[in-house]
C-alpha cells in the first residue's frame, strides 16, 4: 500500500510584518492536513460520454483536507460546474457551522498526487470550499479504505490507500 507522508511548513510575519518561518506544528494546526488532488468525471459518467465520440473536461486539481469528521467527501460546487458533472442526488447536510442545508450529490473520482491510486467517490456532496482555499474534503467514505496518521508534534500526517 503506497504511503504518502508529508511535514507541513509555513510561513507567518513577525510584529514588524517581515516573513518568519512557522514550524511545522503550528502549521498544520493553522492549514490541517491537505494533500494536492485531481478530480474527474466518475468513471461510470465518462464512460458512456467517450463512447459517443463526447470528449471529458480536464480534471480539476488542487488541495484536498482530509476530515475526519466529514462523513462523505465533498466537492466544491465551483468546481463541480467546471467539471460539468450530473447531480444525481439532493441531501441534507449539517454541520458545525450552519443547521440542515440542501446540497447537490455528484459521482466524482479522486486522485490524491504521490499515491498512484484513483478512488471512486459515487456520492460526493457538493459544498462551498473554495472561499476556504479546499476543492474538496476527503470524507469517511474514503477514510474508511486507508490509513490517517496525523502526528500534531512533529506537524506530520501520513495517508495510504
């Protein structure tokens, strides 16, 4: 099983606004452990759409948090509409942030940059990231296939899947 480990470091400024390195623990407080994606069409959507000659949006890439307390993944909504997926689905969401919410379901495939491994994603919620720098939330869907280690002293995590 491909292991992808990764030490955060960060950059801050000091009192007089000139840059300072901040350690890796504090930065993966500050950002939380995100790992660069690449999201495209389910295979099971793009499939068919190649078999008519159509031809598949390019992938969407940027970075991914891993969250634990995310039970299904998510995609941005932004990023849903460039990929020009199907929403298959309308579910209630909650969170910590805002009560019951209505929010479109999509079939997407992730790809996580350093493991050579395309994880289908049948059901991912739709969600406004990208005002939090997010193309999407790796959920306890796909969790529940791997291996999180999140060391918060040495401001490392490792993923396998």
């Amino acid at each position: 099983m491909p292991t992808l480990s990764i030490q955060l470091v960060g950059q801050g400024k000091d009192a007089n606004g000139r840059p300072v390195t901040v350690p890796s623990s504090i930065a993966l407080i500050q950002r939380g452990p995100v790992v660069q994606v690449s999201i495209t069409v389910d295979p099971l959507i793009a499939a068919p759409i190649v078999q008519r000659g159509g031809t598949l949006p390019p992938p969407v890439t940027g970075l991914a948090l891993i969250d634990t307390g995310a039970s299904n993944t998510c995609i941005d909504e932004e990023a849903a509409t460039d990929l020009q997926l199907p929403a298959i689905d309308v579910v209630n969401v909650s969170s910590a942030s805002h009560s019951s919410t209505q929010q479109n379901v999509y079939p997407i495939q992730i790809e996580v940059v350093g493991i050579p491994i395309k994880v289908s994603a049948a059901r991912a919620i739709g969600a406004p990231l990208k005002v939090q720098g997010l193309i999407a939330l790796i959920g306890r869907d796909i969790l529940q296939h791997s291996v999180f280690v999140y060391n918060g002293m040495t401001g490392s995590f490792s993923f396998s899947i």
